[in-house]
C-alpha cells in the first residue's frame, strides 16, 4: 500500500485596494484673480456655454476658447447695449425737437380771423407764434425727459440682467422707495401736473395780464411747479400752479376798451352819436393806432339814462392788454371833440 503526498494548499495573499489618485481640477489651481475673471465672465455671458448668440459666436470664431473669451463676449454686449440705447434716444430727441420746431412755425390763423379785414394781423400773430413757441418749448423738454428715463432705465435693466445681478428685488425696492417719495410729495405733483395741463390748454402765457385768485397782475413767468406774477404795485407773486383753481386771462387773444361818454340829458342824441362815430372813424384810419385796433370801433348808444346825464358807451377791440391805452387816447379825442361842438359832459 503507497502513500500520496498531499498537495499544499496555497496561502490567498489579501489583495490591496488601490490608494485613490487625488484628482487636480483646473481651476483650484488657478490664481485667486484669475478665478474671478472667471467667475465674472461666466456671469456676463449667461447663455454662451449652452450656444449663446450671435454674440458668442462672433467671439468664439475671433477668440480661441479660453476663460478670456466669456469676459470679452460680456463686455461686447454690455457696449452694444449702451450704444444702442444712446442711439435711440438721441433719434427719439431728434424726432421730438423736429415737432417742436414744426409747432413752434405754424401759422396762427386763429388771431388772423379776429380781424374783419384782409390785412394782416401782425401784432396778434407775432404774439400768438411766441405764445405757441414757449408752449412747444416746454412740451418738448418734458416729452424729452420721460423719453430719457425710459430708454436710458431699460438700458440699465438689461445690463444687470447681463451681470446676472437679481432685478427683482430691486425694482421692489425702487418701487417702496418711488411710493414714500409719492406720498411726501402729493402737492409737488400736484403743481407738476396742473402746470402740465396749464401749459397744454394754453390757458395763459408770459406777458398777460391774468386774475389768479390770490393775486392779479402780469405774467412775468410760467414753469411747471409755479407762475410768476407782478402786480399793478409792482410785487412779485409766485402761485403753484396746484393752488390755482380758476383763472381770468384779460389778454389772450384780443381785449377790449369800453368807454362810457355821459353827456347833459338836454343833449341832442343823433348829434351826439354822429359826433362819437366821427371820432372812432378817425381813430380807425389814423396809422399809428391801426397796427393797435383789431376792428373797427363801434358806437354802441345808449347805455345809461338818469335825470341829469345821457351815457354813451363807446366798444373798441384791441391787441391784448392795450385796451387801456387806447381808452386813454379815445377820451382824449371824444372830449376835445364834444369842447369843439360845445355839447356839455354831465356831471
């Protein structure tokens, strides 16, 4: 009987896990400040890594792929976007001062219509054209302002959109910020708004003679927060334009002088009234006063009769606020034309 040797039984060596490789991403070994700019074209140029626009890909072709290409990609558009909207408002302020200057030369047929003759009315012409100047004037420069804020606040929008920077919250706080503001200054808006429509209706200009309420004087100045005045005593008024309610304009469009003649009760009527028409037909022809007097004046007759006196009332319309004058110098002329007829004046 043989004996087998037995066959040794291998020792299992224990196998060893491999000792991981710490991995280096590129960028935790970039500088500090070059992982900034990384960060912050990332931020400008949001959409570029998923395709992008126009903008990307222009800078792609010019620039080689790299952290540089997002940065320049983000300046691009942030300067494409501020030209552009310089570009739009200075078209938008060009097509407004184009409107203003084409309002500003119109023909003011309204005042050559007042007159009953073919000749043309220049004094209330060249008042109406300045008149419709200032108003165009001050138009144009608030229509000029809202359209500044509006391209120029768009712009800005877009830019922090680019940046990345949350609007939301911002234009929530813009929003509390404008409502406090709005609240302490309901009388300025006030004012802004009243001298808007003011301004828009034509109610009165520079150089009327207007009957505001709180004071009756000339107007020496018309803004959107208040109007100037000065008085027959020469004191300067400024109203806001809020406070105002009503308004009586003794200048716009023409004025007119009314002058009552009383002559003795004994006095002959047809007389009195040829002579009185005879002195408004030479005032009506006389040069001087013609480029004053709107039309021709009128005898009107009587007005008032008492015991002792026969009034006569005498209509002249004229250029605004030169009514005075010329019931100055048609008193004059009535009572040296009653002295030459030797018809008496009442007492």
């Amino acid at each position: 009987m043989s004996l087998s040797t037995p066959t040794p039984v291998p020792t299992p060596v224990p196998s060893l896990a491999p000792v991981p490789t710490p991995s280096v991403s590129p960028t935790s070994v970039l500088d500090p400040g070059v992982q900034d700019l990384l960060n912050m074209g990332a931020g400008l140029t949001k959409g570029c890594g998923d395709g992008g626009g126009p903008i990307c890909d222009v800078v792609q072709l010019l620039v080689p792929v790299t952290w540089a290409a997002p940065v320049i990609a983000g300046v691009i558009a942030i300067v494409l976007i501020v030209a552009i909207a310089l570009l739009a408002r200075n078209v938008v302020h060009r097509l407004i001062n184009r409107v203003v200057r084409r309002a500003s030369s119109g023909r003011a047929s309204l005042a050559g219509r007042l007159r009953r003759d073919t000749s043309p009315p220049e004094g209330l012409d060249m008042i109406a054209v300045e008149r419709r100047r200032q108003r165009a004037e001050t138009i144009g420069s608030v229509l000029r302002s809202i359209a500044s804020i509006i391209i120029l606040g768009t712009a800005v929008l877009t830019v922090l959109d680019r940046l990345t920077v949350p609007i939301a919250p911002l234009l929530t706080s813009v929003g509390i910020v404008g409502v406090a503001i709005g609240f302490g200054s309901q009388e300025l808006v006030k004012d802004f708004i009243a001298g808007m429509f003011m301004l828009l209706e034509d109610q009165y200009g520079v150089g009327d003679v207007i009957d505001a309420g709180p004071a009756v004087g000339t107007v020496e100045a018309v803004t959107l927060r208040i109007t100037r005045l000065r008085d027959i005593d020469g004191r300067v008024w400024y109203i806001r334009n809020g406070t105002i309610t009503r308004v009586g304009n003794e200048s716009q469009g023409w004025s007119r002088a009314a002058v009552d003649v009383p002559v003795a009760y004994a006095a002959d009527v047809p007389v009195v009234r040829d002579l009185l028409k005879e002195v408004v037909g030479e005032m009506w022809n006389d040069p001087a006063l013609r480029a004053v007097i709107v039309e021709e004046p009128q005898v009107w007759g009587i007005e008032q009769i008492s015991e002792t006196a026969v009034v006569f009332r005498i209509s002249v319309k004229t250029l605004p606020a030169k009514q005075a004058e010329i019931a100055r110098e048609l008193r004059v002329r009535v009572k040296a034309a009653l002295d030459g007829a030797e018809i008496p004046i009442a007492a």
